[in-house]
C-alpha cells in the first residue's frame, strides 16, 4: 500500500510538472514594449529576456489567483552583469502598463534586495525609464521609510511570533497584530497603494512577514535571491507565502551549495514544478550522494543538464561570454606552470620560487609535521598544518603584525620583499600603475587586507579602500562610507588606483568597471566565487582589456601550497549551461594532494 502511494505521489507530481511546463512553452508575448519609453535601447539579449518574461507574465495575469496550478513566477539566473536590475525594472513598468489597458488594478511591485544593493535599485529606477512608472518608492528601512508606515508601539512580527511559539499559542488571524500600516483604515500612513515601487530587505521581510503577506502584489522580485535557498528559514518561508500575480526570482548563481538550493528556489518560484522534497532528493540528489567518488563530478554535470531541461522555460540563463559581443577580452594570467586552454594562460612571470626566511618557514613547518607524524597521530593537527603552509605562502611573518609596520616606502618595499607571492604583486601593480590603470586585490585574510593598505599607501602615495565584511551596506553615518560609494570614490580618482576587497564582500551585486585587473592574492577554495568576484570588472560598461592575475609561490624541489590549490580548482568542472556550479575544494582534497 505504501509502494502504490509512492507511485500516485510520482504520477502528481510528473503530470503537474508537464502541466505547468507546457503552460510555460505556450507563454509567447505578442508585441515588444513601447522601448521609446526606454532611457535607452535594451542590448539584444536584454530584449529577449524581457520579452521571455512578458510572456510568463502575462499568462499568469491572466489566470485566476486562487487557481492552485496557475503559472505563478520564474528565475532569471542570468550571469553577473547581464543587466537582471535593468530587465526586471523593465518587466514592472510593463506589468502596470498592460494591467492599466486592461483596467485592472495596478498593484504595488515589491523588490526583496540585501541591504548594500538598495540604493543601487533606486539610482537604477533613476536611469532606466523617461518617465518613471511608480507613483513613488519606499525605502522600507529604519532610517528612512520604515518608521512612517509602522504602527507605533507594535514590535517587529518575529518578536511576537517567537513568543506565540513560546507560549504553545497557535498563530491565529485574531492573535497577530500587524506591525505596519495596510488596508483602507491606514489612510494616508497606508502602505500598499496602487503603483507605488517598495524597496525592502531579506531581514525586513523576515520581521514584517505577517503585514506584507497580507499585501496583494503586483510583482514582487527577489534579488540575489540566493538569500531564500534554505526552506527553513524565517525569510524563504515569508517569501513563499508573499502573494503576488507574479514573482520573479533573480540570481547569478542559483545553486550556491547544493541542489537543494535549487529546488527550494523554484518552488517559491514556481511551487509543484520540480514536486515535493522528497520527490526531487529521490530523483536528484540521491544519485550523486550515492556515486562513487571518482564519478560524482560527472555524475552531478549530468544530473545538473537533465534538472536542466526538466525546469525548461521557468529558468533562463545565458552566461556573459555568449552574449555580449561588444565586451573586450578577458585574459587569466596564472603564476602556476599549466597547459594553455581557452582564455588561461600561464605567465611565469607570476610564479616566484620561495627563497630565504619564506622558503625556510615553510620547510620547518613541514619538517617538524614529518617528525612528529613518524611517533603520533596527527589526524587533528594536519588542518593547523595547512592553515600554516596557506599563511607563510601570503608572507612567512603574517602572525607577527607589529613587527612588519613601515613608515617609508622604502622599508614597506623591503617587508614585501620577504615573501616571492608580495614581490610578484608589487611587479604587477609597477606595470598596472604605468598604463595609468586600476586594480582589485582579492584576499581573505582581515590582517593581510590591513597590512597591505599600510604598505601599499606608503609605497604610491594613496589612501587604499578596503571592502571586506565590516564595510556599511549603507551609509549611516555621514563620516563613514558604504560599499557604493567607495567604489564611486575609486573609480572616480584619475589614473592608477587600488581598492582591497574580500572575494564574499564582492560576491553581491556590486560593479566596478573602473578597475580592468584583478589579482587574485589568496584564492577562493569555490571556483565559481573566484569567477563572481573577478566578474565584478568584467560587465556591461567595461572598455578596456581585463586581466585576472593568479600570483603563486613556488618551491624549487616539490609542488607547494599554491601548486596543489590550482591544480584543484582547474579539476572541478564549471559547466555554463548546467544547473549545478561546481562544488569547493575541501580541506581533505588538499590535504590528500599534499600527503599531508
């Protein structure tokens, strides 16, 4: 009897799957936009994404809301830098439009963003229509908007609603008191009016999730919605329960971990496509979980192709180098001897062969790893031994702060010195500073970043900016800058310019087109971060020629850290079309590479 359930649910769930991608293959749009309303001409993949969009959209518009089986919302996981702001905003302008046509009610369109993209989205509505479609935007952010559509005295819903769950009490209609002001009886304090564009945080949609469930939306649209991959979290479950004629999910990279990821971003999308979860753990996730070792990468790209395929026209997805023909080349520069492929290039000129102290921490190290491996277990102590190796690689005195201070360029330059990695970047940035160009130092480590801003201001006579996680998102202060606007500031400065960034700070939404290097100092164990955070020059809006730069630290007689690390990231397959992006190398991958 079980067996026969099982086999009902898998019947459900396929015939609703094929109900909804049929549904989705029939969406076409019958007529482009009115681009004259346009600031300006959409690139020809931008058209097409839009006109994509239309087409699901107007489907759903034109189904009755309480249909469980109506089209509902898609995901646009487009790479980084292929305009989604630009195509959503588009999208909501023409939602109104048609619905104003039609005179159907112009709802409210909600934009989910993290906090250092909102005032990217606002300048963005600035540039991208003549005349703008909203009646106004809402900054629903303390600070700004926030306190004037709260209801006075009422704590944020996550509050009360931990202490209902406390309490044993059952969430009831007539238990939640609603912390911000909607419906008629709000008057003029109400917050959702007709063609009004509201602006709003994933934490500000997880504190106020009873009053905004209760909205009924236009559109709303999540950006960098990677935020709501986790179905058990506060927010993912306020976003599934958000009602809207249609909701658009839009990411660069829609499986950051797993394939769970995925699925939990298409069911807010799309509910019943991919079928419960688990249903889809059964079909996807088992298979790869269950392969041998040696398979699992191709098991995962051809699992990834077919998930794929299964999703159909509810995801689009093109990757930057198919599409913009206008940008320039883009050049990996690698200090790791390698074959050539594709745009990869091997530079020995950002090798440097390991010599005095550097060469000798590192040999100790090991040495005394190798002794005391011979008498005791070190199963424990292999990790501080490769957190070692990967410090010394950067510089073999890292640990020891106050003693690597310099007050003059010239003593800076001799503390670099120390380390073949720091000599190799100081070549670069000689070379960068030449053409009058500018750069992005990837690293994560906090106490790398600092020492380099101390030397590097000494040495060219700047004011370095670092942008790592301790950065303000927004400007609170009016002394202290936010991600934006020092990115502004870099670019802004004529000629030769340095900004230090942690590749994670990077990972959301931001642009730097003024920059057109990058090096790499440390890289990221996941080869599709080290992609999102060299991407952030590499856009719509870059002119010149970019270079990624790879620097290495090199041993004379065997491979060291560096070596071991490239060899790595290039064995995990980065597959353009696929659902899945590769996973990150482990620490017991390089610890076996290593024999450690």
């Amino acid at each position: 009897e079980k067996q026969e359930k099982l086999s009902l649910v898998l019947k459900e769930a396929e015939e609703l799957h094929d109900e909804l991608r049929q549904k989705a293959l029939e969406s076409t749009v019958s007529s482009d936009p009115d681009w004259s309303n346009y600031a300006r001409e959409p690139f020809p993949h931008q058209r097409e994404g839009v006109l994509w969009m239309l087409g699901l959209l107007d489907r759903a518009r034109s189904e009755a809301p309480d249909d469980l089986y109506r089209l509902q919302g898609a995901l646009l996981a487009d790479d980084m830098g292929l305009g989604k702001t630009y195509m959503s905003l588009v999208a909501a302008g023409e939602y109104l439009s048609k619905q104003e046509k039609s005179g159907k009610q112009q709802k409210p369109i909600l934009v989910i963003a993290p906090l250092s993209l909102l005032e990217n989205w606002e300048d963005e509505v600035g540039v991208t229509y003549k005349g703008v479609p909203f009646k106004d935007i809402v900054v629903l952010q303390s600070g700004r908007d926030l306190a004037k559509y709260r209801v006075k005295g009422e704590k944020r819903e996550t509050v009360q609603m931990a202490k209902m769950l406390e309490n044993d009490q059952i969430l009831d209609e007539d238990a939640i008191r609603y912390a911000l002001q909607i419906g008629p009886d709000a008057g003029a304090k109400r917050l959702d009016v007709e063609r009004r564009l509201v602006l709003a945080t994933y934490q500000t949609l997880r504190d106020y999730q009873f009053s905004l469930c209760r909205i009924d939306w236009g559109m709303v649209i999540f950006d960098e919605a990677q935020n709501i991959k986790n179905p058990n979290t506060l927010q993912t479950r306020a976003a599934k329960g958000l009602k809207a004629d249609f909701k658009l999910l839009a990411t660069g990279t829609p499986v950051e971990n797993s394939l769970g990821d995925f699925w939990c971003l298409m069911d807010t999308a799309q509910p019943g496509l991919l079928g419960s979860w688990p249903v889809f753990r059964d079909t996807w996730i088992k298979p790869i979980l269950t392969a041998d070792e040696d398979d699992r990468d191709s098991v995962r790209a051809s699992l990834g192709q077919e998930l794929r395929d299964a999703v159909g026209p509810f995801m689009l997805r093109r990757v930057k180098e198919d599409q913009l023909t206008g940008l320039p080349s883009k050049t990996i520069r690698c200090g790791v001897p390698q074959p050539e492929s594709g745009n990869l290039v091997y530079d020995p000129g950002l090798g440097s062969t390991m010599e005095g102290l550097q060469r000798q921490a590192y040999e100790d190290i090991l040495k005394g790893y190798r002794q005391q491996q011979a008498t005791e277990d070190m199963r424990g102590k292999a990790l501080a031994v490769l957190q070692q190796l990967r410090e010394v690689s950067l510089h073999p005195r890292l640990r020891h702060e106050a003693e690597l201070m310099a007050d003059d360029p010239a003593s800076a330059r001799r503390v670099m010195h120390q380390s073949g990695k720091l000599q190799v970047l100081l070549k670069t940035l000689d070379a960068i500073k030449s053409r009058g160009e500018k750069v992005i130092l990837f690293m994560v480590t906090k106490r790398l970043q600092r020492l380099l801003k101390l030397w590097l201001d000494q040495i060219y006579g700047l004011d370095v900016a670092i942008i790592n996680g301790d950065t303000a998102a927004v400007a609170k202060k009016s002394d202290v800058l936010s991600r934006k606007q020092l990115i502004t500031q870099f670019e802004a400065a004529s000629g030769f310019n340095i900004l230090i960034m942690s590749p994670v700070a990077a990972g959301v939404g931001l642009t730097v087109v003024g920059a057109n290097h990058v090096v790499h100092l440390e890289r990221h164990w996941n080869p599709a971060k080290e992609a999102q955070a060299s991407d952030r020059v590499y856009r719509i809006g870059q002119k010149k020629p970019v270079t990624i730069h790879l620097p290495a630290v090199l041993h004379p007689d065997f491979d060291a850290f560096d070596v071991h690390l490239d060899r790595l990231l290039r064995g995990k397959l980065m597959l353009k079309d696929a659902v899945v992006t590769p996973e990150s190398v482990s620490e017991n991958e390089v610890l076996k590479s290593m024999g450690l």
